[in-house]
C-alpha cells in the first residue's frame, strides 16, 4: 500500500477550505511557507513527519485523517445514527433527504 501524495494534499486543502483558513494563515501556524505548503496541497512535496504533526494540529484532524482518509471513531457513530433514521423512509423522503445532504456538503 504506497501512500498517495495527491490525495493527502487534497485533504489538506478540503480541511484548510473547510475551515475558512488561507494557506497563509496556515503556513503562520505551521511555521513553513506558502509555497511548501501549496507544493504539499498539490501533491508535488512531501511533508516530513513533523510538519504533518504541525498541520494535523492548525487544521483541527488527526493524522490519520490527513493520510488515509479515514474517520473518527465518534464520526462513524453518527454515520451509523443517520443511516439507521433513513432506514423505513419513502423513496420520496429519500430523494428528499439525499437533496439536503448534498446541499449540506456543497456549502462545505
């Protein structure tokens, strides 16, 4: 299993968006510079262990999260909570349901 560069920087940008962050503040948290840091977010840099360890802590995530993609345990709990309330809903409710989600994800 090799590690997808491309994907971490896309995380890393997702997450850094998702908080309403510009790399440069980022960058001021880290203690790198903004060209590192759009070169990491592009997949074209690699982040040393300790840089990883210093984003993980500006951006809010664990390192996991940053590298495989992978959810909290408390997070898959509430995955698990609203897929068991959809669970008996009319097709129609569905439909309705899968609109707000995606209009939810859409405003990040």
């Amino acid at each position: 299993m090799g590690l997808d560069y491309r994907q971490l920087g896309q995380r890393i940008a997702a997450r850094r968006k998702a908080l309403g962050l510009r790399q440069a503040q980022v960058c001021e948290r880290c203690d790198i510079n903004n060209n590192y840091l759009s070169n990491i977010e592009r997949g074209k840099s690699i982040p040393s262990l300790e840089v990883l360890m210093r984003v993980c802590e500006a951006l809010e995530v664990t390192p996991d999260y940053l590298l495989l993609g992978t959810r909290r345990k408390e997070d898959w709990e509430q995955v698990q909570l609203v897929a068991e309330r959809l669970q008996g809903m009319s097709r129609e409710q569905l439909e309705l349901a899968d609109s707000f989600l995606c209009w939810l994800q859409e405003r990040g």
